[in-house]
C-alpha cells in the first residue's frame, strides 16, 4: 500500500506554523495513523497514536544515527550526544545517565531546588513583579549548576542562564532566534569542555556522585574517555534538560489558574495528589512536538512501505492526545493519573518505552520531582496574584508557551520545607 502523501509540496513552512498540532491534524484530513511528506526536501514518513509509538520504538526496526536534522544538532542536542546513539553504544552511554539520575541524586537535586526556591521567592517578593518563566530558568541554572559539581561563579549566573534556555528556546526558531542558539550552543560547549578538562586535569575536584564527575571519568566501549567535545554535550545533556523544566513548571503554574478548583483541592490535600496532577501537565500541554528516527531496513506496517534510510517523525504530542487511548483528550483533568499507569507508548511527553531500553528520556524522574516541588511551593508556600487571565499558548512557538513569560506579583511566602 502507497502512505498518502503531499507529492509537490515540502511542508516544512506548515510544520513550522503549528509545530505541535501538524501532524495529527494533517492525518486525521487523510483518515490515516501515517503519511508522507517533504520536510527540509527530504522525504519523510509522519505518524502518530499509541500503536504507531509502539513500531517506532522497536529499535530493530529504526536508528537515531543520522536522524535529527542538521539546525537541531548544532543547537538543541549537541552533535556526538545519546541521542545519535543506536544499539550497544546508546545502552551504555545511557547507563551513565541513569546512574546520574538515581534516585538519591534526584532527591539530592530536590533539596537544592527547594533551598533556591526559597532564596529566589524572598527576592521576588522584594521586586513585587517578576515574569516566572525566566526568573525559573536562573533558579534552576543555579541548583542544577551546584548539584552536578560545575562550578559557577555570582557573576555567570545570567549570562549562564540565557546560554542553556537559548539552547532550548531559541533552537526551533528561524532567523536570528536560530543563531542566537547556534552561538549559544558553541559558548556553552567550551564552558562544558572546560569543566571536563579541569576535572581530568585534577584541579576541579567535584563529588565522585555529581554529573560532571561520572560524565568526565566515563569510558566508551573501547575503554577511553570520550573526546572532551562529546563530553561537554553530554554534561550540558544533564544541565540543559533540567533548566528546561523551567517550561513544565510554567505550565503547572498555568493549569493551577486555569482550573482554580484543583488548586484549592490541592492546597487542602496531603500531596497525595500531586504527581497526578504533574503528569496530567506533562500529558495535556505541549513540551517537545515530535522526535525522529531512519529507518534500518525496509518493512511493512499495517500495509505501509518503510523504505530503507527514510526519516519518520513520530508526533509526540498528538499521541497523548490521542482519542482511541485517552477519553475526552483535550479535558485537563488529573484523575487519569490516579488509578493504574499509563501504558508507556500512549504516555510519551519525554518519548516512549523504557528509559535504560529506548529512547525515552531518563531526566523524566528530575522532571516529575521539580514539577512537584514547584506545585507545593506554589500551592502552599506562597501566596501570589497572577497579573493576566490564563491565556491561551501560542503553539507557534517552540516551546508553546503563554505570552509575557507568566507574570505574577508575590505577597508571601513562607519558608517551610
């Protein structure tokens, strides 16, 4: 069977235009879970729904190497990180990550983020005024700067910041966004390099368990350390991701003003419902849109031809939304989380499968552990007005996000833990 497809036409304009919606709403015009199209002039097969999660994952079937276009390695990923990775070499440089995200690490990083939470409210609160999304990017520049052991003076907090959220923010941009990243990815790798350098030279002495220990000593395949270029990727693997966070708990902040009945029930509860509540963020609002894969050799699904060496997109954000798996898909509403989990190719905010298997982000403990600090710092450790209406996001940015950063004026705070 033939995909349906835009034979004429690249689509990349339209993509750009609705990054998070395109390809669920292009398939659902064709009546169909895949189709093909042009992306970049490069033949591209799009799919999206729980099953076709599923096949995507199959690591038999689909390869990283080589998948992610060009403007995304030299800004988002970094160019020789995990990403790329396929087979031996991903599992174990995976490993690495998932050593540095165990589970005391992670609590580890929870009682930073608490502490700067509390510095940073005490500051606001001074202002009066402040836009939450960027004041969330320093915050999390300076915890996660202190727990992964990089060193990181008063006077680079700013510029550091805007480094790692441009790697982020600025990456799906076109124009002069698009090199503001470009240039903040090469500033911030020979930052990162400098780290690694200083630690194998023995002048910089972090804890053996902090991230820029295990990502400095680590050893490919071959039993040497990786190249300090590839090691500076992958410790901004580790930095980056988590000042990302600053978006997810954006939208927390968003969701509690918008459905105002689930921020009082959770201001009153024992935070037995908080992760729910997370998650249920994670699920309904749009983090990353889509990621890719080539595929390894040529199969069917479903009737579908796969040829050899094409890249297929698989549509991340229509897949949590998608209507055969998720009732009432576009009803914010915790309570799914409540009962059983969710299977793991219908839940793919940060990808699908398994973290240590495939590749499904293994930051999403640091995620779900920040996002719920911030919802009980938010829920019941301040008290703040916001200063607009919960708007709707703009999902012709990249990261969808409400217009003005969030502001919001402080009153109190207290400093309970």
């Amino acid at each position: 069977m033939t995909l349906p497809d835009i034979r004429t036409a690249d689509s990349t304009i339209a993509l750009l235009r609705d990054p998070y919606r395109y390809i669920s709403r292009r398939a659902a015009e064709l009546g169909e879970d895949i189709f093909e199209t042009r992306l970049l002039l490069r033949p591209t097969t799009c799919m999206t729904g729980v099953e076709a999660a599923g096949v995507f994952y199959d690591p038999s079937r689909f390869q990283r190497a080589g998948a992610a276009p060009p403007p995304l390695q030299k800004t988002l990923f970094g160019q020789g990180g995990v990403q790329g990775l396929d087979d031996e070499d991903h599992r174990q440089r995976k490993a690495m990550f998932l050593q540095i995200v165990e589970r005391d690490r992670v609590e580890a990083l929870v009682e930073v983020v608490t502490r700067e939470w509390q510095r940073a409210v005490d500051g606001w609160i001074a202002v009066g005024q402040i836009k939450l999304y960027p004041r969330l990017q320093v915050l999390l520049t300076r915890a996660v700067c202190e727990w992964a052991g990089v060193p990181l003076p008063e006077a680079e907090v700013e510029v550091r910041a805007r480094q790692l959220t441009a790697l982020f923010d600025d990456a799906g941009r076109i124009g002069v966004g698009h090199l503001r990243s470009r240039a903040a990815r090469k500033a911030a790798d020979r930052w990162a390099a400098e780290v690694i350098d200083q630690i194998r030279a023995g002048k910089l002495d972090p804890p053996p368990s902090s991230a820029a220990y295990v990502v400095a000593h680590y050893r490919e395949r071959d039993g040497r350390p990786m190249a300090p270029r590839v090691a500076a990727v992958e410790l901004l693997n580790v930095l980056r991701p988590t000042v990302a966070t600053a978006v997810y708990i954006t939208f927390v902040a968003h969701a509690l003003d918008a459905h105002p009945a689930w921020k009082e029930r959770l201001a009153n509860g024992d935070g037995g419902e908080d992760l729910a509540f997370v998650e249920e963020v994670r699920r309904h609002y749009p983090f990353f849109p889509a990621v890719a894969a080539v595929v390894r050799e040529p199969f069917e699904w479903r009737g579908h031809r796969f040829p050899p060496g094409r890249r297929v997109l698989l549509d991340l954000y229509g897949t949590n939304h998608e209507s055969r798996y998720w009732r009432d898909p576009d009803r914010f509403d915790p309570g799914r989380f409540l009962g059983e989990e969710p299977d793991r190719f219908a839940f793919v905010p940060q990808g699908g499968g398994e973290p240590a298997v495939h590749h499904r982000c293994p930051g999403e403990p640091i995620s779900t552990r920040l996002m719920t600090v911030a919802l009980d710092r938010m829920v019941r450790h301040m008290t703040y007005t916001p200063l607009a209406v919960p708007t709707a996001l703009d999902f012709g940015r990249l990261p969808a996000l409400p217009a003005g950063g969030y502001p919001i004026r402080l009153a109190t705070a207290d400093r309970a833990t």
